[in-house]
C-alpha cells in the first residue's frame, strides 16, 4: 500500500474526534501500560510467597467477584453523581489498593486486598464507556470504541512483556509502578476531563419528564437485557483462549511456551488489525457484524478440536481473533444505542458485568468438560454458543429501530445540536 495511502487512512481514522475523547483514549492507554499485577499475580503468590495454586485460584476468583460486583455499583454512581468523579475514585482506589497488595503478606489479608483490587479497578469502565458515548457523536462512535478497544490492547501488549522483567528485579516494583501509573491516570482525569454527564431536560425526558433511570428500570428492558445475555454467551466463547486453551495444549503436551507463541498472535493481530478492520466495518450493519463475529469465534475455537501443531493452534487463534475485532466495538455501540442517555452509566454497568460473570464462570465451564468429556466436547460446546448467540442476536437486531445521527450528548466539545439526543432513550 502507497505511503499516502497510509496517511491518508490514518488522518481519516482519528480525525473528527474531540479532544476529550483523546485524553481519555491517553488515561486508558496509560492505565493499561501499567496493568502489571494481573499477569504475574499467580507466580507472585505461588513463586514468590510459596502458596499452592489452589490458593492463587481463590484470589484470583476473588479479585473476579470483586469486579462483579463493582460493575452495577459503578453504573449507579457514574449517573448519579458522574462520569469524572467516579473514574477518580475508581482510579484513585485501584492505585491505593494495587500498592497496599504488594505489601500484604497475611494469606486471608492478601486475598481480601484483591477482592478490593478487583472491585476498583473494575468501576471505571462503566464511567469511561458512558463518557465515551457523551463525547462522541453516534456516527463516530464505533471508531472511538475501536480506537480504545486498540489502546487496551496495545498498553496490555506492552506490560505484558515488561511484567516478566519486571518480576525477575522485584514484584514489589510492580505494584509500586502499577499504582503509580493508575494514579497518574487518575490526576489526568482531574486536570484534563470535565464532566459530560448530560444535563436533565424536563421538557424532553428528565427528572422531571419521565421516570427516573433505576437498576429496575435497566432489568426490565428486555431488549437490553437480551443483548446482556448474548454478550455473556459471547465472553465465554472469548474467556477461553486464556482458561479452556492452555489447559488443553498443556494435556496434549505442549509447553507453555507453546501456549503463549499460540496466544501471542490474539494481541499481535489486534493491534494490527483494529484500526483497519474498523474502518472497513464501521458504517456496515452492525446486525449482520453481530451474527458473524459471534459464529467465526464459535466455529474458530470449535477449529481447534482440530489442531495438532503450534502453527496450527496459532491459526485457529486468527480466526477467533478476528470475530473479536468485530465484536468488542460493534457490541458496545449496541449498548450505547438502547441505553438512555441519563441512564448509561447503569447501563454501561450491567454489560460489563456480563464479561465480568463470564470471566468467573468459564473456568468451572472448560475444567469441568475437560475432565469428563475431553477437549474436544469443549470446542464443540463454543460452536453450539457461537451459533446460538449469532440466532439470538438475528432475531433481536430486528427489531432494533435506525440510529440517529448526528452529535453526541452535550458534553464537552460537543456542538449545542447534540441536546436533542442527549435528552432521551434511543
């Protein structure tokens, strides 16, 4: 491809952005570049501290829990009192929390700090998804998803690698430059990012104009409801490169080093790939996107009952990749698009606790067909919920009404045009 070309693509795919969208993209980017902890936390505890790896299982699934619950919490408190003050206090908390776990050494002290770990660092993505969605204008959208789902990827890309060198001087160290790091994130909040929590209009469906947004306002939409169900079945699918592939190399007798050649290719891809692959992809039906992405990654990990090689694995990893870049923006712009706008936060909230019940129940799900049936009955059982959830996403789409256009919410750099779609559910 010509150099301009190259440019040219590149200017179109973050131009028309405003410029909080791009401080928000640094924090994430920022955060996601000192994400130490998780990648070496269970060698910390087994290796470091000598606790058997049935007890780094429980913290992990602590850490989990806590980011379950989280998730519903932080949607209340990103409508209720905003976007910017719960980020801080998310933020604020994970680096408080991340440093105090590196000193812990009491085991029921170590997995309580991680249940408070798990609960902080998983209360910003409702807030930062909500304020994304107020910043943005709907058209744009799918592109500022994709560019922070890219963000994500590239920060965990590149502190995955630091983490092991890091460990090798000092785990300490890694908490210590975790905190730091997410503090960071969290006085770039405070310097950088107004708030963008849209204002009430009585006239057109606020306070005063129809009922308030409430936790029973979002489990009655069973539209949205049904999206949350789907996107559950998608996690799960998705939770298995890290919780059903390793075990199921490691029993065909292959090393972990394999297992991370293999799964390597899932982050080299992304950041490859999702900037391109967005902009081929962002003003298609997102029906048809939905229905596709969640039967490739069904039938790309139903491929690996297949493989026998590490080329092999790899290639099965490129097909479920694939559907994931797909996937992540194109659902959260679903998610946007039934949410109200007083409401995303809750929102935002309740689909984040999917992903975060997902990560808690596909261990038991993989370990247990594992062992009774084999790893194959486990790529399969992803092709049968890859199927069912490209059905279950045919059927709601349709009925799913045309999106406005036009600017987002009146938040921050937003033109005054937007308020009309800030005062209502989509």
């Amino acid at each position: 491809m010509p150099l301009a070309t190259l440019r040219r693509a590149a200017r179109e795919t973050v131009s028309g952005l405003p410029r909080e969208f791009w401080w928000l993209w640094t924090s994430t980017l920022v955060n996601r570049l000192g994400a130490f902890v998780a990648t070496f936390m269970a060698l910390y505890l087994t290796l470091d501290r000598g606790y058997s790896a049935s007890y780094a299982g429980l913290v992990a699934s602590l850490h989990g829990l806590g980011g379950v619950i989280s998730s519903l919490g932080a949607g209340v408190m990103t409508d209720r009192f905003g976007r910017r003050p719960t980020l801080l206090v998310a933020q604020a908390s994970t680096a408080v929390s991340v440093a105090l776990l590196g000193f812990m050494r009491d085991p029921v002290a170590i997995a309580a700090v991680a249940f408070l770990v798990g609960m902080a660092s998983n209360a910003s993505r409702p807030a930062v998804q909500a304020m994304m969605a107020d910043i943005v204008r709907p058209e744009d959208r799918i592109r500022a998803f994709s560019l922070n789902y890219w963000a994500i990827n590239l920060g965990f890309a590149v502190s995955s690698m630091a983490a092991g060198f890091i460990a090798e001087f000092s785990y300490l160290a890694g908490f210590l430059i975790e905190a730091g790091m997410t503090m960071a994130c969290a006085i770039l909040v405070f310097v950088k990012l107004p708030e963008s929590r849209p204002a009430e209009d009585p006239a057109a469906g606020g306070e005063s104009g129809t009922t308030a947004v409430s936790l029973g306002t979002v489990l009655r939409d069973g539209r949205f409801m049904s999206v949350v169900g789907l996107s559950f079945l998608v996690a799960l699918i998705f939770q298995q490169g890290s919780v059903g592939l390793p075990v199921a190399m490691g029993q065909a007798g292959f090393t972990p080093a394999d297992y991370g050649l293999a799964i390597a290719v899932n982050g080299v891809l992304i950041v490859a790939l999702q900037i391109p692959v967005t902009r081929f992809i962002e003003h298609r039906d997102p029906r048809r996107l939905l229905v596709v992405s969640s039967l490739v990654a069904g039938y790309g990990f139903g491929l690996t009952a297949f493989a026998g090689s590490v080329g092999v694995f790899a290639l099965t990893v490129c097909v479920w990749t694939l559907a994931e870049i797909v996937n992540a923006p194109t659902q959260t712009g679903l998610v946007v698009r039934l949410s109200p706008a007083q409401g995303r936060g809750r929102y935002q909230g309740m689909y984040t606790m999917s992903w975060s019940v997902a990560a808690l129940v596909a261990p038991v799900m993989s370990g247990f067909v594992i062992d009774r049936f084999g790893a194959a009955w486990l790529w399969g059982l992803c092709a049968v919920i890859g199927t069912a959830a490209g059905a279950g996403y045919a059927v709601l789409m349709r009925r799913l009404p045309a999106e406005k256009t036009g600017a987002g919410p009146a938040g921050p750099g937003a033109p005054p045009a937007a308020k009309s779609e800030a005062a209502g559910a989509v």
